[in-house]
C-alpha cells in the first residue's frame, strides 16, 4: 500500500506494495487510480483522457505485490487533487523480467516535461552510468491515440530500454528490461491503449 502520498515536489511516494485497489484516495490530495475502464482500443473519441490501473496491459497482467515495489521510490512531482498517479508493475510471458510503470494525468505543467522528470528518475533503474543522461530517443508510432511516443536503449548491453509517452492530458513511463528496442516499442504502445481510457 502506499505509506505516504504527498503534492509537492521532492518529497516521495514510498510503495510498499500496490495499493491501487483504492479507486480514489481523496484525503491525499489526488486520484490512485485503479478501474480497468471499458473504453475500446483504438478509439478515436475526442473525450477527455485519464490513466487507470488496468488489469492487463499488452497481454501483461498487472502484478500488485511484486518484490519491486517495495523496493522503489518514485516521486510523481507536483500533483492537485485533480490529478490521477498510477505505479504499478506487470509481468507476463512476453517480457523476461517485470515491468515499472509510472503514469500521470491532469497535472500542472506540461506532460512532455513530467515525462522528463520521470525519465530522471527511472533511467539510473536500468544504468547507474546512465544517471543524468539521456539516451537517444527512437519515436514510436502512436496509433490512434496520438501525442508523443518514444523509446531510449538506456543499458545496450543488457537491452534495458525505457519508453514514455506525452499527450495533451496524461503522460506515463515505463522500464522495459531486457527486450530489443522496438519489441519494446511495440509492447509499451499496446500496454498504453489499455491503460490510457
């Protein structure tokens, strides 16, 4: 569950373990989201987008206890009450080792520069030597869904990538390891069209 939530930057969400059976936690100032949605894939609807902490994602299933979790410290940066945050990891048959998954919505200031500032703390994840880096970005078709998408090999020799995605209102990163760059690629825009409702 999450120990601590908090709205203002540089201070930090411990995950302890998932707690995103909560659909809402409003006493903390902003959403854990947590339904699955039933939003088709690949709609094209102009309505308003959020994140949920979906079930399954890109054929993965979202794993609410995994070890990871309550190993890592993520701060979502500044957030209102609007917003909604999901951690989570996702394991399945299609990626070797488990997946971090850090998505955002409805925050104040852009979702291209919070998706930066959580490149910032996810890349030293996969590389130390890469801490304060940023790899080369490949972009990544973004279907239907539109806005920015992209993929970085942050630890080649491992083939450790991390790919984001940046659209009018949410944003989300995840730690892809061990998986070629554009399997990676191709596995993160599935995962979004399940996660982005």
């Amino acid at each position: 569950m999450i120990n601590k939530v908090t709205s203002t930057r540089g201070r930090f969400i411990r995950i302890l373990a998932v707690a995103l059976g909560l659909s809402a936690l409003s006493s903390c100032g902003f959403t854990l989201s947590s339904d699955d949605g039933d939003a088709s894939r690949g709609e094209t609807s102009k309505k308003h987008r959020t994140i949920v902490g979906a079930e399954n994602a890109g054929g993965l299933k979202r794993d609410r206890d995994h070890e990871m979790l309550k190993k890592v410290s993520v701060d979502p940066g500044k957030v209102t009450k609007d917003s909604t945050v999901v951690v989570t990891a996702y394991t399945g048959e299609q990626a070797a080792d488990p997946i971090l998954f850090v998505g955002e919505a409805d925050i104040p200031e852009s979702t291209a520069e919070r998706r930066e500032y959580l490149y910032g703390q996810l890349i030293p994840l996969l590389s130390q030597e890469s801490a304060g880096k940023r790899p080369e970005a490949h972009a990544v078709d973004a279907g239907t869904l539109g806005g920015s998408v992209e993929c970085m090999m942050v630890d080649p020799k491992r083939e450790n990538s991390i790919c984001g995605w940046a659209d009018s209102h949410t944003t989300g990163v995840a730690v892809i390891p061990d998986m070629k760059l554009d399997e990676a690629g191709r596995l993160f825009a599935s995962m979004r069209a399940d996660i982005e409702k």
